[in-house]
C-alpha cells in the first residue's frame, strides 16, 4: 500500500475541487518561495513585510470571497485553504490578510453603501489601501456590550470619542471600521487616517505575533461625516458577524501552524540520534508524533465541513466557535510539544515551533478566547448564558 501523507492523513486534499487545489498550490508556492525564506528574520526584528502585500494582491488573497470590486470571488473552502497556507508560514501573515479581509472589506461589503464599497473595496483589493477593525477595548475585550467608545450625532455628521486596544494593522492602516456606541445602538465608523484627533500608536515588546503590527487606536473628538456610516447595520451584530467570517479562517489557519510543527518534528526525530538510535524510533516519541497527525487529521475534517456548511449557507456561528476553540487548542498545543521534542534547538528560530507556539499565545485569545467559546457552546447546548 502506498504510504500516507503525514500532513493528511484523511487525504481531505481529495476532496477538494480542482479550483480549491489550484488555489492551495498557488499559495503553498508563494508561501515556500517568498515567505519562509524571511519570516523568521521579520518575526526576530520584530517587522511586518509590508514589501509583500503587492503580491498578496496579485494572487487575489485579499477580500478573496467578494464577488466583484475587483475581489476574486472565490468559495469558503478556498478562502479557508488560503488561511492555511499562509499560517503555515506565520500567524502574523494569515492575521494581517484576515482583518483586510474579513473584518474591514467583509463589513464595508456586506453593511456599506454603494459608494463606501466603490471608494474602498477595489484599492483594498489590491493591497492600495489597508484596513483595520476597531472593536477590543482597553478594559475588556470579552465583553464588547461594555463599549465605552461613543458617537455623539452634530447636525448631519458625527463626533467619535475613546479608545480600542489590540489592533492588528492599526498603525499601517488607511481605514479603521471602528464600532462605537451611539445613543440608536452600537454602530460602525470608516475613519480615515489623517483625521483630526485620530491616532493609531503601534504597541512595542510584544513577544507574539511579532511579524504583525498590532496598535491602540486613539479618538479625540473626530469628526466622522455622515458618508462614513456603515448605513446597513446596528447593534452588536455587526461585529459580531465579521467575527464569524474571520474566526472560520482562523480555524484553517491553525491547522497550517501545527503541520508546519508535526514536518519539523518528523525530519529533527528521524536525524537525532540518543541512546544509539533515532529519536524517531522510541515508543515516547512516536506516542506524541502519532497524538500530533491524529489531532491535525480531526482538525482538518472539522474545517472542511464547516466551509461546505459556509458555502451552503447553513453556517451557525457556535459550529465556528467550536472549530476556533478545538482547532487553535490543538495547534497551540502540538506547537508546545514539537518544541519540547527538538530540545535545546527547539527555543531558537532556526526551528518553527517556538515561533509558531508564541504566535498562537495570541491565536488563543483573539477573536473570542477560548473560555469565551467554550462558554457560547455551552450556552448553545444549554439555552442559558453564562457569561
Ligand atoms: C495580537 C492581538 C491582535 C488583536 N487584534 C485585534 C483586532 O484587530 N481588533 C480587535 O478589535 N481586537 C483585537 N485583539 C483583541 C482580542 O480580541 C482581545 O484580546 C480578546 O477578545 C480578549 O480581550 P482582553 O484581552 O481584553 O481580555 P479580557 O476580556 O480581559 O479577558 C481576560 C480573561 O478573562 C477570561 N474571561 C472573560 N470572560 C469570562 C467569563 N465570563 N468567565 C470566565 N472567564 C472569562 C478570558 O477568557 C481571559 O482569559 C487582538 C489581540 C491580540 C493579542
């Protein structure tokens, strides 16, 4: 019998549709030429390869599953493979894509007037114009009702005042959907960079996600015209489906991270030599090896049905939460433990899992943590919250 792939074990690339394989080729190729090569110095010097974002344009990675404006107009299931490939490089890569397009092209698409989607979504598209997504608070992101970030109507516009924490792209950003509170409900603003009584810091000593620029976004009375109104939605809503779409990338991107760790730790095992064999032949080793394919294999299953279920439009946003929740878990863990079995090498960058591991300490607590997933589960299973 032929042997299997240890990176896929269910053979899911079987299942995919020619354009999906096409698709997941093209950026394997993108992933292995350009961005291994420097993604361990950026994660060092602590940059984000800005240089790149031409080509990620170029291949239609950004805003892939819009239709029109310029987006490539692709499936679920591509964009999740996308995710995958590009996490398998670095989860600051795959996060500076998802918020473009997930949480900033997806709301001005889905809630935006004609003209917003005109202005913003072709640019966005290719890699012109950068986007951001204003929603984490600096007292508490688990809990978004507590907004402290209002919008207070004067004549036609709109004055924004408060403060976001966490966010991703927010320095390099040239739009920032940003929800705030207004006395209609919680409503989301395009803020333009440069207006007056907006600041977007970057936040330094970050030990995760150190190839991605994370910042605070400051609002000092801006005045936000009335075109700049996403007009198509209120309440919590709003963020919280934009979360829905980006949460369901993480799911894949997570399953890109942990092969990365299981192809390093398959070479390191079967060239170290202790006690007059190959790491790779004991029973302990194997044990770990075997529990890492077998937790990727459940891992991919659970994704690929979720991005049919996507496709289909049957999505619930607690299956996702599920996928988040199990899928980021089994990265961060198989991450922790492909570390452990390089030894000594396994704390230097010269071997992915300690990056790979620090990037997912951030993975596990963004976009809900995994307390917080655990707890729409529960209230799903239920009927009663518990937060
Ligand atoms: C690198 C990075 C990038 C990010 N990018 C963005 C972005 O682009 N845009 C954006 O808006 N946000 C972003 N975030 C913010 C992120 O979504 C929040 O950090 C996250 O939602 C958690 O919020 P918090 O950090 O305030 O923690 P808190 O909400 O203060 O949570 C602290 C702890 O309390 C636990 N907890 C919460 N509720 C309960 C409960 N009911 N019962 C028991 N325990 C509970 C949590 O699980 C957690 O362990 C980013 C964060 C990071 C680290």
């Amino acid at each position: 019998m032929k042997s299997l792939n240890p990176l896929d074990f269910y053979n899911v690339r079987d299942q995919l549709s020619e354009d999906e394989q096409l698709v997941q080729d093209t950026v394997a190729r993108f992933v292995d030429d350009k961005l291994l090569p420097i993604i361990g110095e950026c994660f060092e010097a602590g940059r984000f390869p800005k240089e790149l974002i031409p080509e990620f344009a170029e291949l239609g990675l950004l805003g892939s599953s819009i239709e029109g404006y310029d987006c490539a107009g692709l499936n679920s299931v591509a964009y999740g493979l996308i995710c995958q490939e590009l996490e398998r490089a670095d989860s600051g890569i795959r996060s500076f894509v998802s918020v473009q397009s997930s949480l900033c092209m997806y709301p001005i698409y889905t809630y935006g007037s004609e003209e917003q989607k005109q202005r913003w979504l072709p640019p966005m598209a290719r890699g012109e114009k950068i986007g951001c997504f204003g929603l984490t608070e600096p007292h508490g992101g688990s809990d978004p009702s507590n907004m402290k970030t209002v919008a207070k109507k004067k004549g036609s516009d709109w004055v924004l005042n408060g403060a976001k924490m966490w966010i991703t792209n927010g320095s390099i950003a040239d739009i920032a959907v940003v929800w705030a509170q207004t006395d209609e409900g919680i409503r989301g603003f395009l803020v333009e960079k440069g207006m007056k009584g907006f600041d977007a810091p970057e936040v330094h000593h970050k030990m995760s996600l150190r190839a991605s620029v994370t910042s605070a976004l400051y609002f000092d009375d801006v005045l936000i015209p009335a075109a700049n109104v996403l007009p198509g939605v209120t309440g919590l809503k709003g963020p919280l489906s934009c979360l829905t779409q980006a949460r369901y990338g993480i799911t894949w991107g997570a399953i890109g991270a942990a092969q990365a760790c299981l192809q390093e730790v398959l070479a390191y095992t079967a060239e170290r030599n202790l006690f007059g064999k190959p790491v790779a032949h004991t029973q302990a080793a194997q044990l770990r090896m075997a529990d890492m394919a077998r937790r990727i294999t459940c891992a991919q299953l659970l994704s690929l049905q979720l991005g049919r279920l996507k496709d289909a439009g049957k999505l619930h946003p607690s299956q996702v939460s599920m996928a988040k929740w199990n899928n980021v878990r089994m990265a961060l863990d198989i991450a922790r433990d492909a570390r452990d079995l390089l030894g000594g090498a396994g704390i230097t960058l010269e071997h992915v899992p300690i990056r790979h591991a620090l990037n997912l300490e951030s993975v596990i607590t963004y976009e809900g943590t995994e307390t917080v997933h655990q707890l729409v589960i529960g209230k799903e299973l239920t009927g009663v919250s518990a937060f």
